[in-house]
C-alpha cells in the first residue's frame, strides 16, 4: 500500500476485540520505533510493553479509576504500551535548553507514530493516551519514580469493521507556502 493509504489506515481505536496479539507483530512495531530520527540521536525513550492480561487490568486500574474515570476501552486492549522518557544525549539536552524547545517529546512523538503506523501496517489499531494517573501506573508497572511516562498507547485488533470519518482541516486551511497566511 502506499504512505498515504497506510496514513489514512491508522486512526485512533477505542473498540478492540479480545484476540491476543502476536509478538512477533508488536516486535515489528517496536522495530520501527527503534528506527525513529532523534535530535543528536539522543533515542531518549524505553518502550515498556505489557501483555499479561492482569497487568493491563492492573495498571488501566491504575490509569483511569478515581477522578480519571474515562477511557475505559483499555481494559479491553489486549497490549498497553508505555513510552518513558530516557536521559538525552547532552548536545540534545543543550539545544533544547538554549531554543527553548522540549527536543525529546518531540523525539518520543516520532518514535510513538512510528510504532502506530507499523501498527496500522500489522492491521492492528492504536490509541495513543497522554493523560492518565502516572503516578500509579509507574508503581504497577515498577518504572523508577524519577523517570516520567509520558505516552501509553492500546493496541489491538479493532472490532470495528470500518474507518470512521473523520473531520479534519483542508489543505489550504492547514499549510502554506512561503509566508504564513
């Protein structure tokens, strides 16, 4: 298929079905990830992958119970996947500093789409989560209090039987060329 039909295949999935996923395909994708670009090739993430079904339950508990009562199609992913921010090389450290620019979210928002659209390539579906209750998805998971989560992400495979549509910018309401207009 082409970049852009692999692009348009990949949205975010709230709805999986229970069949377990091979590793072989989220070793793929991890793959891909792994061959994301990073500013001074810094690579400034570790992919925590959890397929045991109690952990899911256990940290999607952790994640979204309590005053974080939502996204609770988590439970039902059959593979949570969690991206911790790692130490940056210090040239990369350095430049964010002096531009003022978080060059290693950016880094781990590479390397996160990577593994969705390999994802999307394996025919399986992606949400990508940043807001849940990483204090206590870090003590289920044994992530060292001083690292930081920063993404988790659900893979599976979908229930749904087709792309929904979806609402987004125009072309021209979205870019220009060579003045911002």
């Amino acid at each position: 298929m082409s970049f852009l039909d692999l692009v348009n295949k990949r949205y975010s999935i709230r709805n999986y079905k229970e069949t377990p996923v091979p590793r072989e395909k989220i070793d793929r994708c991890i793959e891909a990830a792994r061959l994301a670009p990073s500013a001074c090739n810094s690579q400034p993430w570790k992919f925590v992958i959890v397929d045991d079904a109690e952990l899911i339950k256990d940290a999607a508990t952790a994640a979204f119970t309590g005053i974080l009562d939502f996204n609770h199609f988590v439970f039902k992913a059959p593979v949570l996947v969690l991206i911790v921010s790692e130490r940056q090389k210090i040239s990369a450290k350095f430049g964010s500093i002096v531009k003022k620019k978080n060059f290693s979210l950016m880094d781990i928002g590479i390397a996160a789409e990577h593994f969705c659209l390999q994802a999307a390539e394996e025919d399986l579906g992606t949400c990508m989560l940043g807001w849940f209750n990483e204090k206590k998805v870090k003590k289920v998971l044994s992530i060292p209090a001083l690292k930081r989560v920063e993404l988790m992400i659900s893979i599976g495979f979908s229930a749904d039987e087709k792309v929904p549509d979806r609402n987004r910018k125009t072309i021209n309401q979205m870019s220009s060329y060579n003045k911002y207009s």
